[in-house]
C-alpha cells in the first residue's frame, strides 16, 4: 500500500507540473505533449536517481492519463480483450474468449479513475455526478460504456465497457463461427430485403447488438434508414441515405432530456423507409409497435428476454409501463406489427449461437400465435465445444411480402 502511495503522489505531482506548464489556450499536439512529459519526467529523474525502466513507466502513464485512457488503454488496444469491468479499487477484471479474469494492473486512486469517467462521458455530453450517479455513454470508436458512482456503488466508481470489434461481424463471419446455418442466414437475408419486421431477443452478452448489425447488410441501399439508439453503438454500413439519433439526458441550463420516446416519435416526421431501434427497454415499445404498424415495414429492433415466448411478454410489459391499455390490444400490436422473432443465446461454452427464428402469425384466440421455423437442437460436446445442428422445423406462413418484393419465396409456405 504504501508503495502504491507513493507511485500515486508522484505521478499526481508529475501530472500538476505538466499541467501548470501546457498551453491550454489552444490545441496542444501530441507529439508537444509528449516531450513536454519527457522533460518533466527527466527533470524528476534527474532529481532523485529514477531507472531507466522507471521513466519510461512514467512517461508511458503520464501520457495515457493525459491523452489516453490512463491504465485502461493497454487493455482497449488488445483486441481479445471483449469487456472491460473496474471495480473501484477493488480490482480490474476482463473478458477474453467468453472467460472472466482478474487484471494484474489497476489504478492508483479513485480520483483517477474518476479522472476518466470525465473524460468519456465529456466526449459525449453526458453529466455523471453524486446527483446522478449512474450514466451510458460511449468511446470515440463506438465501444459501450456504462458507469456509477458513489454513494449507489459502496465500493467506489464502476466501469463496464462493453467492446465491438473495429470492424463489425458479417453474416458471413457469423457463419463461419457456427453461429448461424446458411439455410438460416439466406432465410433472414430474404426477409430483411422483403420488409419483415424482425425483434432480436436474447439474453445480455448474447450478440444481440453484432447481430443487428450483420442483418442490415441485406437492407436495400435505396432506403431511408433512421438508426434510434441509447447510446450509439451500432455499425451500419452499406446505407448511404442514413439518419443516426441518439438520447440525451436532462442536464443544466434547462436542458430538456431527450428520450427514445421522442425520437421515436420524431423519426416518423423524417419520412423513413425502415426504423432500426438499438433496443427497447421500457415504455417506448408503444412507439416501436406503432412504427411497425403504421407502415414502416422491415424495421428491426432488439430486446432482452429469457425465450421467444418471453419476448412477447416482455414486450407487454413495457408497453404498461408508460401507458395502460387493455392487454388484448397490445397483444392485437404484437400480432399485426412484429413478423420474426430471433432469439440468440450464449451457450455455456461461452459461444453465441441463433437459437431460434419464430414467425408471429397473428391472434391465435387470446394469445399471440408463434410458428417456429428454425430451431438449435444440441446434439453433444467435443473438446468442450457444444456441437449441434440447426433443425428447419416448420414453414412460414405469412408469405405476402416476399410475393409483393418478388422474391421466389412468396411461391413457398402456406397462405
């Protein structure tokens, strides 16, 4: 501890030098920044006889604290690396391959870990305080993060940066980890380009949000596409007619909150051909089911849930949240608006897998009838590999769309 105590008051000493000396009335390069770090630290060396190795662990900190992400940039800059979890001063742990560990570094204090809470939520304009402890916000490269503070987290700020790949997950990459049958992927690639309106469901970590992004690969490049989201993250590539709305919290100087609701709300003033929503997590569900019912066929969206039959009562339940309505005329919503379910999961394995492709055919008496087409059935294990095959279990019904968008398929499937 106590040597910890003192790396942590020389490099706040270092840091304050540093500080007092830039220039913060203009743009500081990097590379200025840099030797300016350099300087300071030989100074200090000079002074009381640092190795080598020890100046160039300061100069490295230093700069990662002042341009960077502090400890935390080595492990954003290893690309196996898939969640980040600081939990206070009680440890750094990461997720590599699907398995959770205990990093050997972590931070000095709690201020500089408060030190970068700052610096990602002021990059994108979100107010994180004792008032308002808890916070999503993102990385300039769009990896998610979501943050709380004392006094609701007891032992201290937490951190959990959930990580994307700098290039997102195609349909085709997805097939060549088993993740997906290609009678699968040709299935749900037919259907995006045809218009039906597809809910991914799954539970957390189950690549809800990768999967989203690999079926807008099929989305026709002449579409207006309107991206609704909590916290931008999704990588839509392909669409060049692409509007990107993000929520913001109510903050000072009478800063109105922003909420999914509204933007829900107003992508239908921007003449939209599909609404892709990032997911939907309480009363705005009323919003996406009106999307879906109103015309804006194709739309995708995603949901946590423990089943496809969960799904639907998930979606439910969130419509009472901000409204109440008879539960027939929800379910009635459901019905008309929503044509696919996906359902993923994550195996305990580690892997992620499509599990389930379920159409909603309608009222089945007071119920929301479900036709399951394709399902995973697991069918062993092999070098701890969950191994299973990909069972085509019914035809779907409600083939109108793939006849109106010309598609073989609408000479498929019953009426």
């Amino acid at each position: 501890m106590a040597q910890g105590s003192e790396a942590n008051a020389v490099f706040a000493e270092l840091k304050r030098q540093i500080l007092e000396r830039v220039d913060l009335s203009r743009e500081v390069p990097d590379e200025e920044m840099q030797e300016l770090i350099d300087e300071v630290v030989l100074s200090y060396g000079r002074e009381r006889a640092l190795s080598l190795n020890e100046k160039c662990r300061l100069k490295k900190e230093l700069f990662h604290a002042l341009r960077k992400m502090d400890v935390l940039q080595e492990v954003l800059e290893d690309p196996d690396v898939t969640e980040i979890m600081v939990n206070g001063m009680d440890g750094i742990f990461l997720e590599r391959g699907g398995r959770l560990s205990r990093w050997e570094k972590n931070f000095y204090s709690k201020e500089r870990i408060l030190d970068i809470i700052g610096q990602i939520t002021g990059a994108c304009n979100r107010a994180v305080n004792e008032s308002q402890p808890i916070a999503d916000a993102r990385l300039d490269n769009g990896d998610r993060v979501h943050v709380v503070l004392p006094p609701v987290a007891v032992n201290g700020p937490i951190i959990t940066i959930r990580r994307f790949p700098k290039e997102p997950i195609t349909m085709d990459r997805l097939l060549e980890t088993d993740s997906i049958s290609g009678e699968e992927a040709e299935f749900l690639a037919d259907a995006v380009r045809a218009g039906y309106s597809i809910l991914v469901a799954g539970g957390t970590g189950s690549g809800k949000t990768t999967f989203l992004n690999a079926l807008s690969e099929f989305i026709p490049q002449e579409e207006r596409v309107v991206v609704i989201e909590d916290t931008a993250e999704l990588q839509i590539r392909g669409v060049p007619n692409l509007v990107r709305l993000e929520t913001r919290a109510a903050g000072a100087e009478d800063c109105r909150e922003i909420t999914m609701r509204d933007l829900i709300r107003a992508s239908l003033r921007m003449r939209p051909s599909r609404i892709i929503v990032g997911e939907v997590r309480g009363a705005e569900a009323f919003e996406l089911l009106t999307c879906l019912n109103t015309g804006h066929d194709g739309s995708i969206s995603t949901c946590h849930a423990n089943s496809t039959r969960d799904t639907v009562a998930r979606l439910e339940t969130m419509v009472l949240m901000g409204m109440e309505l008879p539960l027939q005329a929800i379910r009635r919503q459901i019905a008309s608006g929503v044509d696919l379910i996906v359902y993923l999961g994550r195996l305990r394995d580690k892997s992620r897998r499509l599990l389930e492709i379920t159409e909603v055919t309608g009222m089945e008496g007071e119920q929301v009838g479900l036709n399951p087409l394709f399902l995973f059935r697991e069918t062993g294990e092999v070098s701890g590999r969950i191994c299973g095959i990909q069972e085509k279990t019914g035809e779907i019904k409600n083939i109108e769309k793939f006849r109106r968008a010309g598609s073989p398929r609408g000479a498929e499937g019953g009426s």
